[in-house]
C-alpha cells in the first residue's frame, strides 16, 4: 500500500490516497496490512523475529545543538543528522524485509512476521541485516564532535498484535514473551554488538551463526554468520498484503487510518510539510507504566491494556497533552505521553502534566488492580518526524525524556517529577514530597527530585503564602507610578474610613502578562502597607485552586480568623471562640465546620434547615463575620494570580466589595481581564469604584539596574545593557532569563574589584543616593539555577552562588568590595538563541492563535518587529485576501500579538477603566496616510 496505492484509485480520489501515502509512512506494515472494520480491541496472534537497536549519543547530539548558538546548529542541522544515520540503518532493515514497527526515541524496533516454520532461516536473515549494520552504521563520527553507536538485540516467538482505543485515538501494541525478551538481549549488548535471546539462539541455525557465550546468562553474542542465509526476502515482500483486500480509498479511510496518529494527521490534513514538525522545543515529558502481575492471558492483557489506554487517553487530551506512543516494556504497559506539542502549547503545562499525571495514576489501579508508575520532566527535547523517507514517526528526543523514563522504572507506585517540572508548575510547596537518590543509569546529576502528591496528603486550610517577599534593602525598580497610585488608594480609603463614608476606590488591579512584575509589586504593596501599621491580608492562588468551590473564601476566612497555622481542628476551636464573641453570632458557629474543618455542635436550626437554606445561611453567616472584623480594623487583602479564585469566591468577594469597607489589591493577567471565565470577576473589574492598571514594560535605564540587582553587580558593560533593552523589551523576567542564559553560556563573567575608583561607574546607573551591592555570605543558588547547571554540565561556584543575591542597599558606609560583570572571550550577542524558557512563553501564545492568524504572524515576522499592512499583503499567501487579513489584523491587535508601530517609544498606559481601554484598538498613526499606517510586532 505504502508504494502502490495510486494503482487502485478511481478518478476523485487522488487528494485521498496522497493523505493515505502519507499516513502509511507512520505506521508498519502491520497496521496498513491489516482489516481495519474489525471490533476494538481485538488480538491477533502470529509468529515472528524481532530486532531492537538502541543507538547511543543522539542524547548527547541533541544537547550540542540545543546549547549552541553558532550558526548551522539548528533544528534542521539536527534533523538532517539523526535521519542520515538512522535512515542508513532502517534501509539496512527495509532491505531485509524487515517492518519497522515503532521509534522509541533513540531505539528502533523491526519485526519480521513469518510462519514457526521460518523462524530459523529468518534468524539467520536478522542476523546478517544486523551484521551489515554494525558494518556499516557501527561507529559513526558528527560533524559536532560526538559519536553515534548502535547494539542491537534479536528475540523470536509467538506474538500478538492487540489494537486498543476508541473512535477519537486507536494504538497498536506488539506483546508476547518474544518482546521482553528483545530488551533483555539489548539490555546485555554494548555499542557495536549483537546479543541473540535464549528463544533466538534456541530457535536457529546453530551450526551457521558463531557466538560467545554470555557468563551467568542463556543469552549469546554473535561473531559473524559462516554462509548467507537462505530465506528469499523478494519473495517475503511479495507476500505481504496478499491476502488483504484492498479498500477503495474514501475520506472515511483516511479517518479510520488517522487515528494512529492525531499528532500528524493535522499536519498532513492540512498539507503542510512534515520538515516543519522538527525544532528544538521545550516540552513537558510523562511516563506511564502499568506493570502486569504475570500469567495474564494475551486476550486478559488486551483488555487492561483497552482500558488503560482509553482512561490514560481521556486525562491526557483533558489537560491539553498528547499520547504520542503505546508499548510494551520490563513486563508491563508504557505510554510515552508529550504536553507542548505544535498547537498544544500552553505556559502552564507543568501543571497541567503534574495533573493529568495523578489523574492518571488513581485510575489505572482502579481499572486493573495494578502498580502504575509516572515520571514527568520539563525541558528542552527535540521534537520532530525521524526515520526513513518511507518508515518515519514523530518522537522526542533528548536528556529530560530519558530522565522521565527513569523516574518511572526507579521510583515504582508513585508521580516523580524532576526539579524543573515542580518549578514551573507553580503549584503549593505542600503538593511535593523530596525522594531520595537514586544511582540511575545513563543519568548524571539529575538534580532534586520530588514525589508529586497533588493536595490530598495534607488537609490545609488558609496555607496560600505569597511566592514572592519584599527584601530589606532591595528596592523596587521602575514601578514609582503603580505604587504612587497604591499610596493615594490606601490614603483614601483610611480617609473615608475614619470620616465613616464608603466614598473611596476600593479596589486596584494590576494587570500585566507573565513576567511583568506583578508579583513584586503586590510584595512591594504589602511591605509598604504593613509599614503604615495596617493589617494586610495577603495569599497567591493557583491553577488548581480554581477548580475547587470556595477554596479562595477558605483561605481568606482562615486568615483573617488567624486560624491558618493550627494544627488541629480543636486549636482552630479554641482561637474561633477567642475571635468571635457576640454571643448571636456564637449561635452559629456550626456554619463554619466544613469550610474551616472545625466540629461545632450544630444547632437546632441548622440542623433542621435544608440544603439550599442552610448555603444560603452560611454564605450570609460569612459576609456577616467579614464586615464586623473589617469594621473592627483597617485591613488591605491583597490577591496574587486571582485570575485562579473560584467562582463561588468571587460571588462573595464582589458581595465583600459591596457592602464592607475594605480596600482589595489584585494582579491578573490580561486574558483573563478580557474573556475571563465567571462573569462576577468582570462585574469587579467594571465597577465604579474599581481602578486598574496596565503594567507597561520597563524603560531602558531600569534594565540596567535590573540587571545589577540580578547579577549582584555594581556594574555591566554597555553590550549586555544594549541586548537585555533589545531583547528584553522591557518585560523584567525577559530580562533576568537572558542574564541566566549568558552567565551560564560563559559570554559574561562576574568578576571581584577592589577600590573606590571602581565603583564610580555606580553613580551613572543608580543616582542619589549612591547604592552598590550588598555582597554577604553566598546564598544558595535557586532550584532553578542548580537545574540548569545540571543540564550543562558545568559545577556552580561561588559566583553562581552570588547570581540569585540581588540585594542592594544604599551606601551608608565604606564598602571595599564590589562585583563587575564583564563580556566573556568571543562572545557575540547576536547570535545568541531565545532561551528556551521564553521560546516555550512565544509558542504557547502563538500556539492559542486561530491558523489564518498565526499564517499571518509568521509571515510578519520573516520581514522584521515594523511591518506595514502593505507588506503584508505582499508576502502571503494569494488565499489570503484583504478582508481576511484586516480580520486576523484585528484578532492580532486584541490578543496583544500586533500593537501600531507609530506608538510613541515613551507612551505610558493611563489609568483607565476596563470599558473604555479592553475592547479598543489604539492607533497612533497619521489617519490621512494611509501608506504609513504600520502593525509593529
């Protein structure tokens, strides 16, 4: 079929065999051979010799392309390396007749179906094909430096074929005693080496192949092959497909085919070439493995495997991931599952991964009764189509997905995750448990790892801390306008408070993209309220916090109760009954049992009450409490990420609003401020008594200063200045993860300067009062810079110890020791790639855009950041008409892709009121030139 299909087509359906050619290629033989009406699941059994070949140093390939920043080291360099290597040894396996039934990463596995009594001659067949290979592909030296080698393992015996899924997604899985047995054999090889199985070397031409013997194993190692096999591979592929009829090729087959591979039928749908799948890509990595209890029948084993398959499916594709494989490994099930795929991309996919992983793991044992395993990390990994021209598959590469798969072979019955993966989920400190360490092959200074518990191990009521503290002597930088409007709010609200009126704005949004300082600025808020002696209620929400009914009122409650760090519920008894003394309200204290997990008797009334009163009464009981502490004392509640407040929270914080005197301080992002998902969230954000303001990027003499509060420096050269402004657009965490990418790829150097005359340069960065760096005992470096530092290789000393200090304190004495940061040796800004941790910010937005308005984004940014309409229009596609572009045009502006390119460079967002700046398309250019109109990216 993969060769010949157009041979069996009728006129109209040449669009439909191009799509199933295609489709072919990514899946063996076995599947396009085969009927695909029959019932799922369903098991089919046959005989077979299967070869394994685990190729050695494509991790370590990956990672010189992925940290260099030379031209000629990117993706396609990448691809067009591995597919010439492993292109040579699939031709090698084609050749022999051999069907590739699946990549794994770095390893290939190929099978020969053949009847019992062939086993022999095909033996000897597989042997030779593997013979050539270590030939001919054994050692093989890269243009990078490294090395590419390949051993090989051989097994056979009865197989099964099991096809597992639902109308959505179907996999195909090869099991039986021969495929553990093929992994054993590999598992014995070393590079440049065959190992024949117990089954293989019982099974053969003994007297025709020549072995070793293998100390304490019945596993052998070939030396050669005395004569040439005698099996007719012209024969054996002639065969193949005989005895199937050929379906007439209708859009219904290309469907039923598709569902091999969701992945790249989109692609292929859309006739977009494969090429553009490959790329260096930041991505979040899961292993699932489902471990049989032995004895189970294949028709037993097909069935769990049905199950699993549909269950883990279900959680993956909930939480936006992908399965991208299904096989059978160490006497169990693996399903390699990928999260920020092309068109899946999204900033929380961490979280997301972490999720859909538990999910996961409480499943699978109700479904079987069985140990399920999980390792998730985060990283960078390439992404894209490997293989042959005609046997090719979409898979990942690289060091995180063999860390991932490690996780899940040591770390049985548990979700462990890598130190990046809990990071960069955001997610409570108390969802994570420390595992010990572990000696895993092939995995050098894999970093700290955790077990991930989601929040079920540990009842906590009111534990929400702010992620981000306000330091003694480290100021915040270029925000004076956003805390101006702060103090003026805070002053106002104490105003009307002791002249006994609600005639004050009570409540201040601050809403900006990731990484614009939001969370700093909330610390900088509550730092300077406590300072004013005001109580200040603060917590910071995360993604799964939404999903979970009143868990912001909760934690508010708890808080403002002082109940948050109580052990018991009989100490939250104790200090409930201190704080509440009206003897009315004590009445009703049983309102408070579920939501503070307390045991008060309940009351006669209460008790008596049914469900939708006894809410009713609670959710007032709760806003009666609030008010009375609110009018006891002043006191600021500030919010961070409250784009993540449940909606039955923001139902009573809108109530709070309304009718307590309180002043409410939050961070959101813009999303959500635009198309939010509960409605009483935009009734906050439009009320007349609420401010907003739209964090805009820094200016440039603050990312200066940034940098030095980062680095820990009293200085840096006018190059690094000039690229963190280029490249960092303002935006701080733009900022401080190019800082990491340049210090930890040596283009700076920190270095230590004594004297005065040193430390003049200060004064240009930092005006009166003089301020240089505070430079104290060496603090630990963060989890994330030890995780880089492991991905590199490299030993993080005292300097990189110093790179997370950022304190500065204002010059009150003599201070004889400064750091400078200075250019490293043959360092060349411009060809520094985007680090990955912002590659994965761009693609997750782009990722989100509708395919006309990426096609439009793309093609914006071949020609530059200033475009003109005119431009455009130019170089897109001809099926892009105007009417179509000015849609996309408008789409792009909303979303915050394209903003006008005749912005004033020093324009600053006023304050302003959501109805009158969200929905608006600020143009700032000449109306009666139209010529000049301009879309800057």
């Amino acid at each position: 079929l993969r060769y010949n299909v157009q041979n069996y087509l009728g006129e109209g359906e040449i669009e439909d065999s191009y799509k199933i050619s295609k489709i072919a290629a990514h899946v063996p033989d076995l599947v396009v051979y085969s009927t695909l009406t029959n019932d799922i699941p369903y098991a089919e059994n046959f005989h077979g010799v299967l070869l394994f070949a685990d190729v050695s140093g494509f991790t370590n390939l990956t990672e010189k392309f992925s940290l260099s920043s030379k031209k000629g080291y990117g993706a396609d360099e990448l691809t067009r390396t591995l597919n010439s290597y492993i292109g040579e040894i699939v031709s090698h396996i084609l050749d022999a007749g051999g069907d590739i039934l699946n990549y794994a990463g770095d390893a290939i596995l190929a099978l020969w179906t053949v009847e019992r009594v062939q086993l022999s001659e095909v033996i000897s067949l597989v042997v030779k094909c593997s013979l050539n290979i270590q030939d001919q592909c054994g050692v093989r030296e890269t243009e990078v430096g490294c090395q590419l080698k390949v051993k090989i393992g051989i097994s056979a015996g009865k197989l099964s074929k099991v096809i597992v899924g639902d109308e959505i997604s179907q996999y195909f899985v090869v099991i039986g005693r021969a495929v553990d047995e093929v992994r054993l054999a590999e598992g014995l090889a070393v590079a440049s080496t065959i190992i024949l199985s117990p089954n293989a070397w019982e099974l053969c031409e003994r007297d025709n192949i020549a072995i070793d013997p293998i100390e304490n194993e019945r596993a052998v190692k070939v030396r050669y092959i005395k004569r040439e096999p005698s099996f007719s591979v012209e024969k054996y592929q002639d065969s193949i497909g005989m005895s199937v009829e050929h379906e007439k090729v209708t859009r219904g087959t290309v469907t039923r085919v598709a569902r091999y591979l969701p992945v790249i039928f989109l692609l292929i749908d859309d006739d977009q070439p494969l090429e553009y799948l490959s790329e260096m890509r930041p991505a979040t990595i899961v292993f699932v493995n489902m471990q049989f209890k032995g004895g189970e029948s294949d028709q037993e084993q097909c069935m769990t495997i049905h199950q699993a398959a549909i269950g883990i499916g279900q959680q993956i594709v909930k939480h936006h991931g992908r399965v991208n494989k299904v096989f059978m490994f160490d006497k169990g099930c693996t399903f390699l599952c990928l999260f920020g795929l092309p068109g899946d991309k999204r900033e929380d996919e961490s979280a997301h991964a972490l999720q859909a992983a538990y999910g996961v793991h409480d499943l699978c044992p109700m479904l079987s009764n069985r140990t399920v395993s999980v390792g998730v990390t985060t990283g960078p990994v390439f992404c894209g189509v490997v293989g042959h021209p005609v046997r090719h598959e979409y898979t990942v590469i690289g060091r995180k997905v063999n860390l991932a798969a490690r996780l899940m072979m040591h770390y049985p019955g548990v979700v462990s995750c890598d130190s990046e993966t809990c990071y960069y989920s955001k997610l409570p400190a108390f969802y994570f448990n420390e595992l010990p360490k572990k000696a895993m092959k092939g995995v050098k200074n894999p970093g700290v790892l955790y077990q991930f518990m989601a929040n079920k191990q540990q009842i906590t009521v009111g534990k929400a801390p702010m992620s981000v503290e306000r330091e003694e002597g480290y100021p915040l930088l270029g925000r004076e306008k956003e805390i101006e409007v702060y103090s003026s709010m805070l002053k106002g609200f104490l105003e009307a408070r002791a002249a006994g009126h609600k005639n004050y704005n009570n409540v201040l949004i601050y809403e900006g993209p990731i990484g614009y300082g939001k969370s700093r600025l909330l610390a900088e808020v509550v730092y300077r309220t406590a300072k004013e002696g005001v109580r200040v209620i603060s917590f910071e929400l995360a993604k799964t916090d939404i999903k979970q009914s009143n868990y912001a009122l909760q934690t508010l409650l708890a808080i403002v109760m002082s109940v948050q760090n109580c052990k018991s519920y009989a100490e939250r008894e104790r200090v409930l009954l201190s704080k509440i003394l009206d003897p009315k309200m004590r009445q009703n204290l049983c309102l408070l049992n579920d939501i503070l997990l307390v045991k008060f008797p309940v009351s006669k009334d209460v008790s008596l009450m049914d469900s939708q009163t006894k809410n009713k009464k609670m959710r007032n009981y709760f806003l009666e409490l609030f008010c009375k502490f609110a009018e006891d004392e002043p006191c600021v509640y500030v919010l961070d990420q409250a784009h993540f407040v449940d909606r039955s929270s923001l139902t009573f914080l809108l109530e709070a609003c309304e009718k307590a005197s309180v002043l409410v301080c939050m961070a959101l992002l813009p999303h959500t401020s635009q198309s939010g998902p509960f409605s009483e969230l935009s009734r906050i954000i439009k009320d007349p008594r609420t401010l907003y303001l739209n964090l805009p990027g820094l200016e440039p003499p603050v990312i200066a200063q940034l940098a030095c509060q980062i680095l820990g420096v009293v200085r840096i050269p006018s190059e690094v200045e000039l690229f963190l402004v280029e490249r960092s657009h303002g935006v701080p965490y733009y900022c401080e993860e190019l800082l990491k990418s340049l210090y930890l790829g040596n283009l700076i150097v920190i270095e230590e300067v004594e004297g005065e005359d040193e430390a003049k340069d200060v004064d240009i960065l930092f005006p009166e009062p003089t301020l240089v760096v505070h430079c104290s005992k060496p603090s630990q470096v963060g989890q994330e810079e030890d995780a880089r530092a492991g991905a590199l290789g490299r030993k993080m000393d005292l300097l990189a110890s110093m790179l997370k200090s950022r304190k500065i304190t204002a010059l009150d004495h003599f201070v004889d020791r400064a750091l400078v940061c200075f250019v490293g040796e043959a360092a060349k800004f411009h060809e520094v790639p985007i680090p990955l941790t912002l590659k994965g910010m761009a693609l997750a937005h782009l990722d989100h855009l509708q395919p006309a308005d990426q096609m439009v984004v793309k093609c914006a940014a071949i020609i530059g950041q200033t475009i003109t309409t005119q431009m455009l229009i130019n170089i897109l596609p001809e099926s892009e008409n105007p009417d179509k572009l000015n849609l996309s045009l408008t789409s792009l502006f909303k979303s915050g892709t394209f903003e006008c390119g005749s912005k004033p460079k020093q324009f600053t967002q006023q304050l302003t009121k959501e109805s009158e700046c969200w929905d608006a398309l600020n143009c700032y250019c000449v109306q009666d030139s139209q010529e000049d109109v301009r879309e800057g990216q």
